[in-house]
C-alpha cells in the first residue's frame, strides 16, 4: 500500500490489521483487474475508427453527463487534480518563482469555485440518505456499523449544507463555520464504518471467487452438459466482476479515511490528504460511470 510512504506515525492506527489479511487473501486478483479494461474497450471503435461520429457511443456519454452524481465526482477529480497540483508546484522547477506563484493561485481560484458548484449539487443530499435509511431498515435488520455509517452520512450532509450556506452568505459565516469540524467527524466516522463494511465485502468476494471458479473448473473438466459449463462460466465472471468492484469501493473507502483524519487533525500531511481525495475521486468516477455500461459489455 503506497499510501504508507505518505503517512505519518499518528496514522498507522487507521490501519487495521484486517487490511494486510485482505491483501494477502489468495484470489485471482490480475483476472479480476480486466474487468476495468471492458470499460475503455467501448472507446476503441472511436480511436480506429475513419468515422469517429459515426463510432462514438453517445447514449453513453450522454448517460454520464446528465448524471448529478457523475459530475459530481468528475467535478472533484478535477478540483482535487488542481489543488494537488498547487501543493506540488513548489517542488518543481519549471518557471520561476512568480510563475509559480500566479498559477497556484489561478488554480486555487478555480478549485474553489469548483468546490462550490459541488456543494451546490449535493446540496439537501440528506434527504435521500435519510429516505433510502428508512427503507433499509424496513426491508432487513442493518448492522451496527451499517447504522452508525448512514447515521454519520446524514450528520455530515447537513453540516455541510449549513456550511454550504454560510459561504452564499445567506447565513452568518460565524454560525455556519461552527459546522465545519463536527461535520469533519462526521466524515471521519462514515470513512471509517465504510472502510469496515467494504473491507468485510472485498473478503467476502474473494471467497466467493474462489468457490465459483472452483466450480467451473470442475465442471469444465468433467463430461458436463455443454449448457451447465455455459451457466458456471457466466457466474464465475460475474464473481470477477464483483469482485473488481469490491477492490475499487475499498480503495475510495481507504482513501477517505486518510482525507478525513487530515481534516479531523488527526495528522498534517497534507499531500497525502490531497492524493487520497484524488485518487478517491477517480475511483468514484470510474465506479459510477460502469453502471451506464450496456450489460453485454461484461
């Protein structure tokens, strides 16, 4: 785990144990990796094709762009690639000082600008948390750390509303600011509980792997009927599948942790704090855009 060459001492107890089992858990992780790469296959009919026009998927795309989520996570990739970019300008030596200086401040301006437009998105996001609680309370019995996730989701959605609102200005600024460090724990809380559940599902996931790969293997090998192969073949891609995205939901989850101790003040690295959020929303990015993908893509 790089994210161990960035991290200070008072950190390492974000990281449990449980994750180096789950790194050392023994499944087909390359082949659950190719999965990803059925997500920019859809682009390769457009890079050789004479008619790009004619090639390009535009339900798809169109999909992504009418999605408020999507453009929410696109929109802090970006954000976060300018304000990772600023925090590394003044280990470079491209241009000169001035130089540095007034692009730094160009892209602070427009991260800033950027973040507020994604508040704005989310803004009553609560809501929805708050209704899709009431209904899986209704349809099974959550865990305790399920509960404490979701509780800890809608605490910070309406503290960053509240906040959200001190920066238009329609509140004072020195009742909103109020907010912000009760929502960064709030964070911190839905970072770690995620972590957990998503640490627990990646394990599962492998295990399942395994079963269903051994399963097809053994009636690959057999003298089965031709369809049956067929039916265990479909399942252990799907288990593939699954488990590549348990792989990405555990890398956002591990991600925000670290983001989240930052703004807690639980440590002061702030390039790790910067390139955790990064790399958060590019996983996020990724993960929300594959559910736009046909089916028969995978």
């Amino acid at each position: 785990m790089f994210f161990l060459l960035f991290v200070d001492k008072r950190s390492y107890f974000f990281i449990p144990k449980f994750v180096f089992i789950l790194c050392n858990t023994k499944f087909d992780l390359s082949s659950s990796f190719l999965y990803s790469f059925n997500f920019f296959i859809q682009m390769e009919s457009l890079i050789n094709s004479k008619n790009p026009l004619a090639a390009f998927n535009a339900p798809f795309f169109l999909s992504l762009i009418d999605d408020v989520k999507w453009r929410d996570t696109f929109g802090k990739f970006i954000q976060y690639a300018f304000r990772t970019s600023v925090a590394f300008l003044p280990d470079l030596s491209i241009a000169d000082k001035q130089t540095r200086l007034a692009t730094a401040e160009t892209l602070n301006t427009a991260a800033g600008h950027i973040s507020l437009g994604r508040r704005l998105f989310r803004f009553m996001r609560w809501t929805r948390n708050l209704h899709n609680y009431i209904s899986d309370i209704k349809s099974y019995n959550p865990t305790a750390v399920g509960i404490v996730h979701a509780s800890a989701s809608i605490a910070a959605c309406i503290c960053e509303d509240i906040t959200t609102l001190g920066k238009l200005g329609l509140i004072p600024a020195h009742f909103s600011d109020q907010f912000i460090m009760p929502g960064n724990y709030c964070w911190l809380t839905e970072s770690v509980s995620g972590f957990i559940i998503h640490g627990l599902r990646l394990r599962e996931a492998s295990v399942k792997l395994l079963n269903t790969r051994k399963l097809y293997q053994t009636t690959k090998a057999g003298e089965s009927d031709p369809n049956l192969v067929y039916t265990q073949k479909q399942s252990y891609l799907k288990a593939l599948v699954a488990l590549h995205m348990a792989q990405v939901n555990f890398t956002k989850w591990v991600c925000e942790v670290m983001a989240a101790s930052h703004d807690s003040k639980f440590h002061s690295n702030t390039k790790l704090a910067l390139i955790s959020s990064l790399i958060s929303a590019f996983v996020s990015t990724y993960s929300h855009s594959t559910k736009f993908l046909p089916k028969e893509t995978y």
